[in-house]
C-alpha cells in the first residue's frame, strides 16, 4: 500500500528517499504487526503509525546530540578561536532545542525517555555502531579534552564532522525502515537534522581547510 505524507519542503534527496521507502514497505508498530494499519482519525487529525524504527531513532539522536552538546560546551574553556565559539554556540541552542522536542515525541508515546545531558563517562556504555555512528569514542573525548587552541580548534572539526555524518547515517537507516518516518515530528526533526548536519559539514570543512592553511595554526 502506498503511503503518501502531508510533508513540508525538505531537502530534494531526503525528500526522494521518503517516498521510496514509503512506496516499498509496509508500516509495522513497535508491537512488531506485520500489516499496515490505516490513519486512525482523532480530532479531525489523521494519526499515523508509529514504528520501533521512529522510537529508536528518537531515542538514538537525543543522546548523539547529548555528545555534540557535549563537546561544544567545551569551547570556551579549551581556548577555541571566536569562529569555532560561535559554531558551538550554535550547535548547543539548535540541539539542545530538538533534544527537547523528541523527548516530548517519547513521553507522549508513553516510552522510555533518555536524559538530556551526557558527561564523558557516561559515552562507553553506548552503542556506537548499529544505532549511533559517528560518535566519539573515549578516547577521541579524551583526546579532545585535553586540546586547547589551536589544537582544540582542528581536532574539534574533525571530530564533529565524523558526528554529524553518523547523523545523517542515522536519518538514512530511518527513512529506509519500512513504514518510518511517517509521523509528521518524526519526519520534520529527520529532515532537519539532515539539512542542518549536510549544511554544518560543508561549513566545517572549509574552516578545517582554513586552519590547514594558516601557518599560525599549524
């Protein structure tokens, strides 16, 4: 059955990735059911599906974005360059935002909700392989922690260009779930993390490339 969603503008590839999927699977809910169900109607709205693969997904970015918080918060103390200050200023208001949002998504399912904060010691128990690539491992924390300047200012960069490209995998593994992201928070948080990681990459690389060049920062 073709599933078509009410969506707002996204990225043209994110974009053409929804539909494929929409068109190839069938929607399961986290009860593992096989058949689709049909948009329930509440209220004059039409409630879509939910699946295990929305809840994971939820669950999985809000401590990849805990980690990126994380991190950013460090700038100040680590003696980051105005550039990167205001990039990590950034990167804590946006994530800390959608943190927020999909923790209400969670609770409003009546799921289990993850913290919002993460400190270092927390990272090792984590999966980061099948459900949140491209975080940093212990001892990139500690590698990172211990920078400062210059220093923190290129091992930043790398670091959060290899988190940000885990997190436009993450939207990938979800759009390709048979049935995902056809709830309407799931699908706008999903595009904009892709839009917003795919538009922070490409920044960070041309300032990566800049530090690379200054022979003061070399």
């Amino acid at each position: 059955m073709t599933v078509t969603s009410p969506r707002l503008v996204v990225a043209p590839l994110l974009f053409l990735f929804l539909i494929v999927s929409a068109c190839g699977g069938s929607s399961r809910t986290p009860a593992a059911t096989t058949a689709a169900p049909a948009p329930e109607m509440t209220a004059g709205k039409v409630t879509r599906p939910i699946t295990r693969a929305d809840v994971d997904f939820m669950t999985g970015m809000i401590a990849h974005h805990a980690q990126a918080v994380l991190i950013a918060g460090w700038a100040p103390t680590h003696e980051a360059s105005p550039a990167i200050q205001r990039l990590c200023e950034r990167v804590v208001v946006g994530q800390r935002d959608e943190i927020a949002r999909m923790q209400r998504w969670l609770r409003d399912q009546g799921e289990p909700v993850p913290p919002g904060e993460a400190t270092p010691d927390m990272m090792p128990g984590m999966d980061h392989s099948a459900h949140m690539p491209g975080m940093l491992t212990t001892e990139q924390l500690t590698q990172l922690n211990h920078a400062t300047g210059s220093e923190f200012d290129r091992l930043f960069l790398t670091f959060m260009i290899q988190h940000h490209q885990g997190a436009i995998t993450m939207v990938q593994q979800l759009i390709d779930s048979p049935g995902a992201a056809q709830d309407n928070l799931v699908f706008k948080l999903a595009s904009d993390i892709h839009v917003d990681q795919v538009t922070e990459i490409a920044r960070m690389q041309g300032m990566l490339l800049e530090l690379s060049l200054d022979p003061a920062g070399s």
